[in-house]
C-alpha cells in the first residue's frame, strides 16, 4: 500500500523549503517513522541530500517529462514507508507553459496527480499579517490542489511571529510552526545551485542540527495527520531500456548528475552498472558494452582532468569499437577542450570536435524534447527523448554532426542539438524518459 504524502513547496525559490525538507525527514527518522523523500521536478542535487536525511533514495517525479503510470510506478516502488515527502521545485505553481497531454512540470501538478496536499513554507521577512494574503492566494489559486497549511520560515521575534499568525488566522490558514532564522543549517551554494552533498563538509551536523530544529518549532503530529491518500493506483514500474548490459558510469565530483530513477530503471532490467573515476585516473571496465559520463562539474576540475592520462588513453580506446555517451558536462569532457572561468583552456577526451568556454558565463535552462537522427546506447534512430538542460557553458566550437532535432517544451527550436562521430555521443540535455 503506497503512504500517505505531503508536498514541501514554496511561493517562490529562495524561502528555506529544502532546509525545511531535510529538517522534516530527520524529525520523522528521529521519531522512528520511515520516511519516504520524492523531488519533484529535474533537480538533481536535492535527490542526495534526501537521501542522507532520510537513509533511502530519493526519485525525481515529473510531470512534464513522465507520463502518469511511470510516476504511479515509481511511487509504487517505495512501498512501506510510513509517510512520504515530496520537495517542489522553484514556486508552487511555477512550471512551462505548455499545450497538449502532459503537465507544466509544476510542483501543482504533482499535488493535483496524486492528491498529496501542500505544506507551503512562506519567508515572512519583512513583512506580517501581509503574509496571509500570499498564503490565501496560493491555497484558492487552484481548486484540485489543497494547501493543507503554512510552516513560517525566518520570523524575527515573538511579536514579529504574533503578527503573522493573526494574519493566518484571520484567513483561515492553518500554521503547522515557525522558524526563526538559523544560519548555521544553510547549505552552500554554487553557481548551479547547491553544493552537492558528498561535497558539503559539515553534512552530518547540518542534518542533526535541522532535525532538532524542526521538531523544535513545528507540529510533527499534525504534519503527520495533514498527509493526504495517494490517489493513483499502484503500478508496477514502467521498463526502461539499459544502454547496455554492463554499463561503464563515470562516478565522482566532477561527473555525479544522474537520475536515481534512470540507474533504477536499469538495474530492474538486468543491467550492471560498473563505476569508475576520472578524478581518480581511471578507465572505463574493459568488459563493459557501453560508457556513459554524467554530467557535473567538470569544468571546476580541469586541470585534472587534462592529465588523467590513463583515463583519456583508455576511454579512447573504448570509444574504437563501443559506444561512448555523455550528458552535458559529460559531453563537455568528451569534445576537444573545456575554457574555465578564467580563460584557461583544459584539453578533454578529444572524442567530439566540441570546445566549450565558462569564461562568459550564459545560462541555458529547460526541459527539452528530442528526435534522434542517430542512435544513442539504448535509443535508436527515430526516438523521442525528454529531459532538461541546466548549464552556463557557451558553445565555441561543435563542428560535428548533430545528434538530435531538439526543441524546448514550447516546440522552438534550440541550438544544442548535441553532436555524433563515429560511437561518440553527447547532449547538452540530461535524458528523463522516452516520450510515450
């Protein structure tokens, strides 16, 4: 039987939600409930965090790039836990404007899907009973998602606390606790957002300080009741095609993004994932049938990467006669070089003929949907892709073929279309599911 759920959002990035998110799974942990985290959304930094908090993994639900019965399976497989937490993305209603079957991708929409009811967490800093006004416009905005109530994030004082609360009141928004601010449990953040969490130093005692800080100031009981039944009918997960059956994965700080769903997804179809490091000078197995390199941050680790001599000598020579695949900074590590944030250029694999440069920084941010017009490992020619890009690199040079017809969730052309030669491949965006 699936848990009951609630959805951690947000009118907005920026207001604590993942502190609070963290905070939360800690408390129930502490409290000797299983506790089951979901993302909603193409984040995929958050998903780790959770998963130290709460000690499972953490699987990213999206409705744009999903269709519902892979979501209904992917909720299903985390059956036994005793209440389920899913962290929204950006604000609560904030998604693309998009036309047809699927869904904006918003955090709503995954609270209308499922039927989870919304905790909105408001940043009251510099203001009082306006508050009210912002929660009552979130809990009316749409009639099949229901706002169970507020948690108050960085109230200055008890009377500051006083005057929001008689604001709530007054609207009838019920307020599950209030935070007072806290900088010792805010978790750093770089320019694609946070830290990733194997990088984050003070981890363990952020978490406990979170958890002791939520159970503190919130009422975990009445959380607990607010949680709503899961709507959708269990299923069992939907199949998802391995790029291979031994799989090389590319595993460390410089190449970490990867969908825990994908990796999932793969395993139940009866692939071995066999990691390696760059970082650490090392190759691809040479029994693998396919590479795959994640995305990450290569470009903070290029000079490391330049003279990794063995990995480059023995990635190239995999790439002769097997797929090579690499997803936006794994691709960048594929092409020719790497320019970082202060001009120095980093020679890569040299698989691709692309350069990318950090030194004017341009951000490329959507979901995206591809045509393939060449094979990828699992994907033959013709396939329908959806995933999402997230970079501030800027293209100095892609002089090979492309790889696929992409566009964003609005149908207009984009000119990452990704690059092939020979076995090497790579796209700018990071792959969520075969469009159905």
């Amino acid at each position: 039987m699936i848990s009951d759920g609630l959805i951690i959002s947000a009118p907005a990035s920026g207001t604590g939600k993942t502190t609070v998110m963290l905070g939360l799974l800690g408390a129930f942990r502490q409290q000797g409930l299983t506790v089951q985290p979901f993302k909603s959304g193409p984040d995929y930094i958050d998903p780790a965090f959770h998963r130290a908090a709460s000690g499972r993994h953490s699987v990213n639900l999206d409705t744009w790039a999903m269709a519902e019965d892979r979501i209904a399976g992917l909720i299903a497989a985390a059956e036994g836990a005793d209440i389920v937490l899913a962290e929204g993305s950006m604000g609560l209603f904030d998604g693309v404007a998009v036309k047809g079957e699927s869904g904006t991708g918003a955090s709503a929409d995954l609270s209308a899907l499922t039927g989870w009811p919304v905790i909105l967490v408001l940043d009251v800093s510099g203001q009082a009973q306006s508050a009210a006004a912002v929660a009552l416009g979130f809990a009316t905005m749409r009639p099949d998602v229901s706002v169970a109530g507020v948690v108050l994030n960085r109230v200055a004082s008890p009377r500051h606390e006083a005057l929001v609360r008689a604001g709530l009141d007054a609207a009838g928004i019920r307020v599950f606790g209030a935070l007072p601010r806290r900088a010792t449990i805010e978790l750093p953040e770089r320019h694609l957002g946070l830290v990733q969490a194997e990088e984050t130093p003070e981890l363990n005692r952020i978490l406990v300080e979170a958890a002791e800080f939520v159970a503190q100031h919130l009422d975990l009981d009445a959380l607990r009741r607010a949680a709503g039944k899961t709507r959708l009918a269990p299923q069992p997960p939907a199949a998802t095609v391995p790029p291979g059956q031994r799989i090389a994965l590319a595993r460390d700080e410089a190449f970490s993004f990867v969908y825990p769903h994908l990796l999932d997804g793969w395993r139940r179809a009866g692939a071995e994932i066999l990691p390696f490091s760059p970082l650490a000078d090392e190759g691809p197995d040479d029994s693998a049938d396919c590479c795959w390199l994640p995305g990450g941050y290569p470009e903070l680790h290029g000079a490391r990467l330049a003279t990794a001599t063995r990995f480059r000598a023995a990635t190239r020579r995999f790439a002769e006669n097997r797929p090579v695949h690499g997803e936006c900074g794994g691709y960048m590590a594929m092409g020719t070089a790497i320019i970082d944030r202060s001009g120095t250029r980093h020679e890569m694999l040299g698989l691709l003929g692309l350069v990318t440069s950090f030194e004017k920084r341009k951000m490329h941010l959507g979901y995206r949907s591809a045509r393939l017009v060449a094979p990828i490992p699992g994907h033959p020619v013709g396939a329908q892709l959806r995933g999402h890009e997230f970079h501030y690199s800027t293209i100095v040079e892609q002089p090979d073929m492309a790889l696929a017809q992409v566009v964003d969730a609005n149908d207009a052309a984009v000119p990452e279309t990704g690059s092939r030669r020979g076995l090497a491949t790579g796209t700018f965006f990071h792959l969520i599911a075969e469009a159905t």
